[in-house]
C-alpha cells in the first residue's frame, strides 16, 4: 500500500489522520444538499425520467424507462437533475448501498422517490468522487447510527448528510481518485455478477432436479407411460394419479381486522409461505386468536400452505409444507391450508412436490385473471397430484434432501466470496476517498 508522506489529524475520530494537503470541511459546504426545485413550470407536460426505489440499484445502476410529465411529479417527489448524486434514506435501502450518480439520465431533470437525499457537487467538488463518498465505508456505518425513527422505517436525518465531514484534495486529484475506483469497482462488480450468475445457475439446476424427480422418480430404468398432461408428459407406470380434491381436505385463512394481530399466540403470514418452503418452527407473526380460532386454522405436521392472493399470477401457489405440529398457531386468511389424508402422502415428499415449479404452470393456465391474481380453493381442488407409493416417496424426500444440501452448500460458499468482495469495494472506497492509499497522479497526455 503507497501511503502519502506526510499526514495531519482530521480531528474527527472515526476518520483519523489525513493526508497534509487535504481538507476537511462539513459537506453542506461543498455541496447543495437536497436542492429545490428551481426554474421549472410545474404545470408542464414535459416527460421527465422517473426514479422509484426500485429503478436504482445498490450497484449503482439506475433504470430510466419511466417517464412522466412534470405536471404529475412536481408535488410530492424528490427532484434532482442530470449529474447530481441520490443516495436511498430509508432502512435497509441505505445501508445495502442503493443510490447513484445521475450522469447517465436520460433528461436534464428527473423526479423520484421521497425515499432519496440529493447531493449536488458545488465549484471545487469532482461529482464522481463525491458518489464514491457516499459508498465508503465511513459514510454508511456512520451513517447507520445515525438513523432514526421505528424500526423498519428508520431514515438518515438531512442533519447527518449536511454536516458528514467531507475530506477532500485538490479538485484536479479529486478526478484521478474517481477514475481510479470506476476502475477498481468495474472490476469487483464483475467478478461480483459471474458469482451471482452461478448461483442463478445452481438454483435453475436445484428446480430441475426437483422436477425430475418428483415426476419421473429416481429409478432410471422405471417404465413411463403417457400422463395425458402437458406440463407433466410421461410418468411412471406403478404411480398413482389423483385431483387434490380427493386426498384432502382445504381451507382459507383467517380473516380480521388489525386490532386482531400484534400479540397473542403464533401466527403464519404470507411471508412464512412465500419465503420459506419449510415452515419455520419459530414465527414472527402473534394474533389474538380464540380456542376456536386454533381449532379451526390450526398448522400441523404434514399440512401444506399455498400463497392465495397477489399482483401477478406468478406468485400465487407458492407453498411451505409444515414438517412439525406448530402448537397453538393459526395461519393468515392470504393463504389456504391443504391437509392430505392419512397415509396419502409423506411431508418429505410433500415439500418437495408442491414446491415444484410445475403445478404453478397449470394454476397460471386456469386462472382468470381481473385485477389481481386469486387462487381458489375450486381451482386448488383441480390440481393434478403424483403420488408415489408412500416408501418411494420417502426414498426420494431422502435423495432431494442430499441433493439439495451439497447444491446449497455451493449456494452458501458463493455468497460468502460475493460478500467478501462487496465489503472489500466498501472498505477500499473508503481508504482511497480518506487518503489511507495514495493514488499516482494521471498524467496528460
């Protein structure tokens, strides 16, 4: 590491020593800290870019297809302008990075989410290097602690972006640090997205897996013969095949107002379905269900619950079988709860059937779509089932399980290589953008 020759104490603490030459100053000083909205006709039907939360990346990418006359916008969103730098405000966006710098929008000015600080560079301060402090380290740690607010809508105060300690060298330096990490983090990022891409590789190859097997089995050399469905094609011979309305019985949810939930006894939402294809022991969820109402919407071992309701059609029939008696819970009125015969089907079988992609292509087929998509429990009823002898079953419950574990352990070693190497881009922004390592001067050419 090259070190500059001689330092001097920044007198802020969790900065340290900074290089002689350099300054410190508060960045209000240095920059217009969410600037108004000047010269602009508010009434104009212009179409300026657009920048909701989730048009910006943490990568630093932003997504400018959206575009909206000013007249829609100019009220109750954040403005900015070509070259400025947005950083997100609320948790977890800021402290996962998202935020840019604006020199690729696509209009001179743009609105966006209320969401966003906006921080644009005044005479003296290079705009890149200012977006490179808002990645550091330093900026986002302290920036952390500094949020404020209830849990799950925390915000970093205008307070804490106008008086962060801007330590900055000479304009003409200030370019060659940019330039240094747009090359560095080009570099990282590309390493970071082949890591990414494997892991979109190991799970395609987990759903394929999956679907083999809980439709043509594990023996190789099995006779097949010809479903009669599309999406199913040839199936064992010695399987069974039956409409789920014959192996079970459904039913919806529970379904109160707000004072209901909050306290009392466990309690399973959307959420626990849709992120989870195994039902969690230990839920966040209470509500103040009666002895009637855990009779009734009770979750034992065995049970599948499937996503009933959402936007699109593609997140409905989400499932998570429940593989242990969860005591006293009830389960959330968004999701219908399958509860198959005795001796019909094995739970181990179960997670992974109806967590296969397969069975969503026949509810995305049937279903008649208004505004949003809604499974019932008649179309539920309708769904085609394999059942296996119960001890094949078992075996292949056993076989994903090995094959899902050595497949999520390669998951687990490659987020742990992309984590590493984000905290690395993170750490050495920060050392680059403090002076901790000094960057040779470009030369013109």
């Amino acid at each position: 590491m090259v070190r500059y020759e001689k330092y001097k104490d920044s007198g802020v603490e969790w900065i340290g020593e900074i290089p002689a030459e350099w300054e410190v100053q508060k960045l209000k000083y240095g920059v217009t800290v969410n600037p108004v909205k000047e010269d602009i006709d508010k009434d104009s039907d212009e179409l300026v870019v657009f920048l909701p939360m989730e048009k910006v990346g943490e990568d630093g990418k932003i997504d400018c297809t959206v575009k909206k006359p000013i007249a829609d916008l100019y009220n109750g969103f954040t403005f900015f302008r070509k070259n400025d730098v947005i950083v997100a405000k609320i948790t977890p966006c800021f402290e996962n990075g998202k935020g840019a710098i604006l020199n690729k929008l696509a209009t001179d000015l743009g609105f966006g989410s209320t969401e966003f600080h906006v921080l644009r560079a005044k005479e003296n301060i290079n705009n890149l290097f200012l977006y490179y402090i808002t990645k550091s380290e330093i900026f986002m740690k302290v920036g952390e602690a500094f949020m404020s607010g209830a849990a799950g809508q925390k915000r970093v105060p205008t307070d804490f972006i106008s008086d962060f300690p801007l330590v900055t060298p000479h304009p003409e330096y200030q370019t060659t640090i940019a330039n240094y990490l747009d090359r560095k983090t080009v570099q990282i990022d590309k390493l970071i997205a082949q890591k990414e891409r494997l892991i979109e590789l190991y799970e395609e190859e987990k759903t394929t897996i999956i679907n083999q097997a809980v439709t043509k089995g594990i023996d190789p050399d099995v006779r097949l013969k010809d479903s009669g469905i599309d999406w199913l094609g040839k199936i064992p011979e010695h399987w069974k095949m039956k409409k789920l309305r014959y192996l079970g019985r459904c039913q919806n949810g529970v379904s109160k107002g707000g004072e209901y939930f909050g306290s009392g006894f466990p309690f399973i939402s959307y959420g626990d379905v849709y992120n989870d294809f195994v039902l969690p022991q230990q839920v966040d969820g209470l509500a103040e269900s009666t002895e009637n109402d855990r009779a009734n919407y009770s979750v034992t071992a065995g049970d599948v619950l499937f996503t009933r309701t959402s936007e699109t059609a593609d997140e409905i029939g989400f499932t998570s079988t429940c593989l242990k008696t969860i005591d006293d819970a009830i389960f959330s009125g968004f999701l219908i709860r399958f509860r198959p015969n005795t001796n019909t089907l094995f739970e181990g079988f179960s997670k992974y059937y109806f967590s296969s992609s397969l069975h969503r292509l026949f509810f995305v087929k049937e279903m008649n779509l208004v505004t949003r998509a809604s499974l019932s429990q008649e179309l539920l009823k309708k769904l085609p089932v394999l059942i296996p002898p119960i001890i094949e079953q078992k075996q292949i419950s056993i076989y994903l399980d090995k094959a899902m574990e050595y497949i999520n352990t390669k998951i687990e070693r490659t987020k742990k290589i992309i984590k590493l190497q984000k905290e690395y881009r993170t750490a050495l922004i920060s050392e680059v953008v403090t002076g901790k390592i000094k960057i040779p001067q470009e030369t013109k050419s």
